[in-house]
C-alpha cells in the first residue's frame, strides 16, 4: 500500500511541474462604462434523445438502470446545456474573483457532479470519492492539463491545482460512461449556459470582440460582437451535429 501511495504522489507531482503558467498578458482595470451580452445556444432541427449508456461495472454502487449522458443535454425549447461561452481576445477588464471555496468535483453514483463548471487559472480543486468503489481521474489528451490518478474508496479527497487557461476535459477509466467538463479562466469573461441555453456576460468594456462558443460534442463557433457603454447586446448561435 506504501508504495501505490508513493506512486501516486510522484504522478501527481509530475502533473504539476509539467507545465508552467501560461500568460495571457490580461489587464484587470476598472470598468465603469460596461456592457452587457446576453444570448442564447440552441440546436438546429430535431435534437437527438439523450444517450442512454448500459451500466456494465460496480453495479451495486453505480445502479443498474442506463445512465443517461450528461454530454448532450437540449431542452425542450431547442436550448443547449453547458455550452462554454467566451471571449479569447479580451485583453483588459474587470478583475477576476477568487472563489470563496475549493471547487469541488465529486464522484456519486459512479457519474461527475457538476458535470461542467468554471473557476479561475491557479484554483486547486478538490476531487471526491463519494462512492464505496475504485475510480480513476484522468484527462483527456490534447489539453496542456495531464493527471491520471487513482482513487480508491479509502482515498476520499484528492486535489490539483490548475495552472493553465484551457477547457480540461476529464473521465474515469474504470467507469467509461463519465465525464466532466472544467474551464479554466485566464479572465472572468466566460460562462456556461444554463438548462435552457441562456447565457450572460457582463461589465464587458465598450469595443468590438470575438464571442466563441464551445460544445464538447457540437464543437465550436465564433461570432464578431459590439459593446456598446451600458447597453446590452443580444447574439445567438444555432449548433448542430
């Protein structure tokens, strides 16, 4: 037991080093003059049922009825959930606030709870274990973020600081069906729509930027906005598959 526990520190570790803290060369000022964007994420055309996915491990733990995928979720009017919406260009604004707490990731039932959730560059987040079962958090490749850690049931809390700006998306390897999204801001311009593909971001200085949207499986879209002093400005994006 030792020795799995000092390799799991020595991963860990390693995760951490591996990569520095990226700049974004962000300016926190003082924004007196701000706008408003808000908008909406919808799909185009008749969205797909949610994925039903067969429990096949840790039955007495996970539930035997299909988990129903969190990666898809389209509300009843065509509203898309969790869809990732920035803007990547701003190079000054208002300051970003630090969490009051950790964030937490937990692992109930054998699924990720929140599924997506967004918290500011250098936050250490805390991982649970709420279930009497083996899990394994691991992200997934083509972020700058890597960890792969095991976390027995005996092994409640595991944390991890995050040191570059980037959408790290993550899964267990014991229990294929999970997932979870974490954003990682460089700046507190960002949100994440809610159930009805609504989002809202304010105090945005006055100019012209680029508004992106991120979907983990409807992919990405841009579109140019105008800010305009205390005003608002609406824009919608229509995804699909």
């Amino acid at each position: 037991m030792t020795r799995w526990l000092i390799h799991m520190c020595a991963v860990v570790s390693l995760g951490l080093l591996a990569y520095p803290l990226v700049s974004s060369g962000y300016e926190a000022i003082t924004v007196a003059d701000g706008g408003t964007i808000i908008g909406e994420v919808k799909y185009v055309g008749d969205p797909p049922p949610p994925e039903k996915i067969p429990v096949t491990k840790d039955e007495k733990v996970c539930g035997s009825e299909p988990k129903t995928s969190p990666d898809l979720i389209v509300g009843a009017n065509k509203g898309i959930k969790d869809v990732v919406v920035r803007l990547p260009d701003i190079q000054k604004g208002k300051a970003t606030p630090k969490p009051d707490k950790p964030p937490v990731l937990d692992q109930k039932n054998c699924e990720y709870h929140p599924f997506a959730q967004m918290f500011p560059v250098n936050t250490t987040l805390e991982i649970l274990n709420s279930d009497d079962v083996l899990h394994n958090v691991k992200t997934k490749g083509g972020s700058k973020t890597q960890f792969n850690m095991a976390q027995p049931k005996f092994k409640r809390k595991l944390t991890y600081e995050f040191k570059n700006p980037e959408i790290v998306q993550v899964e267990c390897n014991v229990h294929g069906w999970m997932h979870a999204v974490l954003v990682v801001q460089e700046h507190p311009y960002y949100a994440l729509t809610g159930a009805d593909g609504s989002f809202k971001i304010a105090d945005v200085p006055p100019g012209t930027y680029t508004l992106k949207v991120w979907h983990p499986v409807l992919g990405e879209q841009s579109k140019e906005v105008t800010v305009k002093a205390k005003e608002e400005v609406k824009v919608a994006f229509e995804l699909k598959q």
